[in-house]
C-alpha cells in the first residue's frame, strides 16, 4: 500500500503546484480576440519583420540617387624645389591640372533599378504578411487547444477528488473486513491511472502556456486561460461556397502575392539588364595650367565604352530564364492554394457533420448518471467492474467529445488560415 501512494504523490504534486499557479493574481483570461490583439502589439518576431519593409524602403530611396562626381587634382611636387608654382626670371614655375567627372547613366537604368527596389517593397511586404498570417494560426490553434487541456484538468480534477474520498473510505473498510485487498488495489490503480492522465495533460499544457506566452511576449510568471466563445457558431461553414473562396484565396494569399512580386521583379530585371548593355556616359571638364599648347587650357571630354565584347548577354538570357521559372512557381503556387482551400474546406465540413451528429440528450444523461455512479457503488447497487467501466467510459467520452470540439474549431482556424480571411468567426 506504501509503495502505491508513493507512485501516486508525484503526479498530485504537479496537479496541485498547477493549480496554486492557476490561482496567481497574474493569471491572463483571454478570448481569441483578445490573444490577437496582443499579438499584433508584442510579438517581437513580428515587429522585427517590419524592419524588413523599412529596410526595402531604404533601398528605394538610394536606387533613385545619382553617382557622385569625381574631382582630380594633378600638380607637381618637386622639380628642385618643392611645389614650385611662381614666376623666377621671367620663367614660369608649376603645373596645376583639375578635372571634374560626372557619369551619367543612359537607358533609364536608375529607374529600372528603382523600379527592382519597389519590387523588393511587395516582396518584403508579403513576407510580413505571411509571417503573421503563420502566426495567427498558431496563436488561434494553441488557444483552443488549450482550452481543450484545460477542460480536461477540470474533469480530471473533479474525478481525482471523488477517487481520493473513495480510496480514503476503502482504507478503512479495508481494515474492517468490509472489502477485499484486491476491491482495495484496484481502485487506487484506478486513481494513479487518473492522475498519470492528469500529469500528461499538465505537460501538453504547459507546452502550450510556452509557446504561447512567448507568441504575446508575456512575462515567465504569467500564464493564459483561454476563454473559448460560447457565442461560437460551429456551422458557420456551411454558408460558404468552395470555389468562390478559393478564387478569394488566390487573390489574398501572402504567399501568393509575394510569388507576383518575384515574377514582376524577374521581368524588370530583364528590362534593367538590357539597359545595362547600353553604355554610360563620362562627361569631364578639365583645366591645365602650363601644361598645354596655352598657359591655361580649359576643356570638355566625353568618355564613351564601346560595347563590342561586353553585351550582356548572358545576364540578360538568365534574367528571361528567371522570369519563366518565376512564372511556373506563380503557377504551382496557385495550385497548391486550390488544394489546400479545398482539403480545408472538406475537413472542416466533415468535423463539423461529426459535431452535429453528437447526441446532446445522451451526453446530458451520461452527465446525470456519472454523479450518481459513485453513490450506486457504495450502496453496492453497482460491482466493482461495472464501476471502474462506467468511469473509464465516462471520462474518455468527455476527453474525446472536447477533442472533437477543438478539432473542429483548429479546422477552422486552418480554412481562415488558407484563405487569408476570417471565414469563421471566433
């Protein structure tokens, strides 16, 4: 009998450390809704993203500027005397040569290159949006199936409680006579069993409250009730026609929009690589002092490479290549949306039809019978085996008929998730 309640302290140990947490002043009870709200505001994954669209911004700007100028300064140093630059004996003394340079870009090349910018803009932007999209889902997914573990501590709580009375009540029938060593055994392994499946919840959900804190960027001491909506209408999906949201899907899709920004940025860039076959322009104005046919020559030279080795051909065919590969990458994506909206769309369907199949006249009685079962078992109304099945029955209806309710809301998560809109409402 020792060793049994040695097996058993730890698990209850866990269960009343949770539930001592649960009671701190710092505990958060948030909706959907609420989670979200937090999320855009503190989620640091995503504001660092942001800097992504400022960066590109960035880019823009300098895209649009003109190369510097650049100023040549030519004079001697030493020609028996150091930088000599005066008239001795009616011989003048010193050159001084000066040339300003300007390169001057043809073919439009820095709006092209602004242009390949503002695509980095979208592609950034997009990025950022899927980003949160990802993140959204995750955030939706992890509250309710945390609400899901959280109904489960409940049951397992109250089930606890009732065994822990009972095996206290059979210790001393035990000592009486009134029951067996083997009724005995076979009620606390009932309550191990009970709190072994306590303990396994516990961990899934302080998994959660980890991942989630870490989503909304909650202190280490704070930890989440998720309030499910009981406002929530499970068969919202049934007012949703499939192909009208999978063309929805690939109009709004992050994903798909950041595909449309690397085909228009490989179609500029070809655009820009066939103006860079065009050659730049050096205008230079250029003043000599005592090193020309006049003692002080001004002048204009222009500066102008022949493109007769250099066409740029093989940039320019690789940035066609490019354009066609981004065009069949557009294309599988848009397929892959198609498929993943419908593969949603007939999951949540099916979850939802096994929803409105449960029999909720059942479960209320199955409810009404569970209170009384302990009662019928003391009263000896019920055998040993006929109780213990019962229980067993009864708790794993419960867990799988919230397993039910969470997948079919994590469903719906996921259809909002493929179409990049909130379908179904939380």
């Amino acid at each position: 009998m020792n060793i049994v309640n040695n097996k058993l302290r730890l698990p209850l140990l866990l269960f009343l450390f949770y539930s001592c947490v649960q009671g701190q002043p710092d505990t958060l009870s948030l909706t959907i809704k609420q989670a979200e709200k937090l999320f855009l505001k503190n989620n640091l994954q995503l504001l660092a993203s942001k800097f992504n669209m400022d960066i590109n911004q960035a880019w823009v700007a300098q895209a649009k500027v003109w190369d510097n100028p650049t100023i040549l300064l030519d004079q001697n140093i030493y020609d028996g005397k150091f930088f000599r630059h005066a008239t001795e004996n009616g011989q003048p003394y010193g050159q001084i040569y000066l040339q300003a340079e300007q390169l001057v870009r043809t073919a439009g090349k820095i709006k092209k290159q602004t242009k390949l910018a503002e695509d980095n803009v979208l592609g950034a932007e997009a990025q950022f949006n899927d980003l949160m999209r990802n993140l959204k889902y995750t955030l939706t997914t992890d509250m309710n199936t945390l609400a899901q573990y959280q109904n489960n501590a409940t049951l397992y709580n109250q089930q606890i409680s009732s065994m822990q009375t009972l095996a206290a009540g059979m210790d001393k029938m035990l000592v009486q006579g009134d029951i067996s060593q083997k009724e005995n055994i076979r009620i606390k392994a009932l309550l191990f069993s009970l709190q072994n499946d306590q303990n396994e919840n516990l961990r899934s959900q302080l998994d959660l409250e980890k991942e989630i804190r870490t989503l909304l960027y909650l202190h280490d001491d704070q930890w989440v009730i998720s309030v499910t909506n009981s406002a929530y209408d499970p068969f919202q999906v049934r007012n949703l026609d499939l192909k009208s949201i999978q063309d929805s899907a690939i109009n709004t899709r992050p994903d798909i929009m950041y595909a449309k920004a690397q085909s228009r940025y490989q179609y500029d860039n070809i655009a820009l690589q066939k103006a860079l076959a065009k050659p730049d322009v050096g205008l230079s104005l250029e003043y000599d002092h005592l090193n020309s046919y006049v003692p002080n020559y001004f002048g204009m030279s222009i500066a102008l490479p022949i493109p007769l080795f250099n066409k740029n051909r093989g940039n320019i065919a690789a940035a066609a290549f490019s354009a066609k590969q981004s065009d069949v990458l557009l294309d599988q994506t848009k397929i892959q949306v198609q498929s993943e909206v419908q593969n949603a769309y007939q999951k949540l369907i099916s979850l939802t039809n096994m929803l409105n199949d449960a029999n909720v006249d059942i479960q209320s009685k199955f409810d009404s019978v569970a209170q009384n079962m302990l009662k019928c078992y003391l009263q000896r109304q019920v055998s040993l085996i006929e109780f213990i099945d019962f229980f067993e029955t009864y708790k794993d209806t419960r867990v799988r008929e919230w397993q039910l309710e969470t997948n079919q809301r994590n469903a719906a998560a996921e259809l909002n998730y493929v179409t990049n809109k909130n379908l179904i409402q939380f």
